[in-house]
C-alpha cells in the first residue's frame, strides 16, 4: 500500500490516488497487482484513460467514487483526488436481453451458449474491425479475452470473458448477464433456431436406427440441419443441469 503521495520540491501533492477492487486487480501487470495504484494529473487526460492505462479495460469497471461521490469516465482527476474504482455489478443490466458475438478464440463457449438457447453469433474468419461493426449493427455483447479489443472506441459494448476452460468461462457469462435458458432451441452449428418438423418430413436424412429410435425432430431454420431428442450425449445434458443450477 502507498502510505503517502510524492510532492514536488514546493511540497505539493503531485499525484491522485486509485483504489483498484480485488475482483478487477487481475488486469494490472504482473508487478502492479496491489490495492492503491497512483497516477499524475496532467489536467486532459480523464479518469477512464487513466484506468485504461493501468491496464484495466472499462468494459469491466462499475462505480467509481471520487470521495464517495460517483463520477463518470470522463471525469478530470486533480492531484489529491482518490477514487474507489469497483467492477462491473453482477447481474449487469442491459437494455434489452442479451445477444453476444464471440471472437475468433471461444468457439467452444460459442457452442455451449447455443446449447442453451443463448443467441450466440460466432465466425472463425472475421478480424477485430469487422466484429466491433457487427456487434454495433446488431447490438450485440463482445465477447473476447483480447483487451485491445475491448478498449476501441467505437464497440458500443463488450465484456472479458474470464477462464480458460470452456466450463469457466461458460459460468462467468452466466452469472455476469443471467441470460433466460431455453435448452436444445437453437443450432449449435450456426446459431439458427430450431422448428420442430415431423418424422416423415425429415425421414429420409435419418438412419435406420434413428428413425426407429425417435419420433419428435427438429429442423434448423437457417443451415437446416436436423435434430431430435435423445440424439444428445450425458456432457451435454450436464453441460444443461450445471448452467440451469448456476443461474437458478
């Protein structure tokens, strides 16, 4: 902890104070990851570019409290100033329910997501220009664990993805924007939503153990793909049982 300000040689205090939350600490370098971190006010540059550049993206930064008093991004900090800088609240609000777009390195979370009925665009192919410009067009969330991406200026709204394992990182979205789960709704190929379809409709794409097996089907509306009930492995339906008891 910084037990008092540096001043200059007339004996001003030269410096502000931020208090970084625990639950944001893991974005701070390595060799920084402590409580109080102190910067200097050079009367431009505002508090959000001052956290930024500690490392920590604003996508995942809630209040921040200037002597108690909550004050915006764009905030000027004045040497003396301390503020308490906290995470994003959890469950986050939004507007409307939440659709997301995930980058190029979760498309196994992109996947799951889809399992779970969750509207979960995802493209293997796009660079990060193109996907700040679908999330904008489409008022999509942001998903990605590239903090670059998450500090361009035009991304109306993204959020980190914590973990490394699918099943983390799977829990962290769930408790970050408690999305509604509707299971086995929509194409976990291509995100489309699932009609249901007769059996004699979608017999002739069935195998003979299949059609003997199963009577209630599923047709995908975008890619057409066919699914039915029963077709799916235990990990899948415990992927299902866990992700309905973290939201419960």
């Amino acid at each position: 902890m910084i037990s008092r300000y540096p001043v200059a040689e007339n004996g001003r205090v030269t410096t502000a104070r931020l208090r970084i939350t625990p639950e944001l600490q893991m974005f701070l370098p390595a060799n920084r990851r402590q409580e109080w971190q102190e910067v200097t006010p050079d009367g431009t540059a505002t508090l959000g570019h001052h956290v930024e550049s500690l490392g920590v993206p604003l996508t995942e930064v809630g209040p921040m409290l200037a002597d108690g008093r909550q004050v915006p991004p764009s905030h000027l900090l004045a040497p003396g100033d301390v503020v308490e800088v906290h995470p994003v609240p959890r469950p986050q609000p939004l507007p409307e329910e939440p659709r997301f777009l995930l980058d190029v390195h979760l498309g196994t979370l992109a996947r799951r997501l889809r399992l779970l009925g969750i509207d979960a665009a995802y493209h293997n192919d796009m660079d990060d220009p193109e996907l700040v410009v679908q999330a904008n067009e489409e008022r999509r969330v942001l998903l990605t664990q590239d903090r670059g991406l998450l500090r361009r200026r035009a991304l109306w709204l993204g959020a980190y993805v914590r973990g490394s394992a699918p099943s983390d990182q799977l829990r962290d979205l769930l408790q970050r924007f408690a999305p509604p789960l509707r299971p086995w709704t929509r194409c976990t190929a291509c995100n489309g939503v699932l009609a249901p379809v007769s059996k004699d409709e979608v017999e002739p794409e069935l195998e003979a153990g299949t059609r003997r097996s199963y009577d209630a089907y599923g047709r995908c509306e975008s890619c057409g793909q066919v699914y039915w009930h029963g077709a799916h492995s235990g990990h899948l339906e415990e992927i299902v049982r866990m992700a309905t008891a973290w939201v419960a």
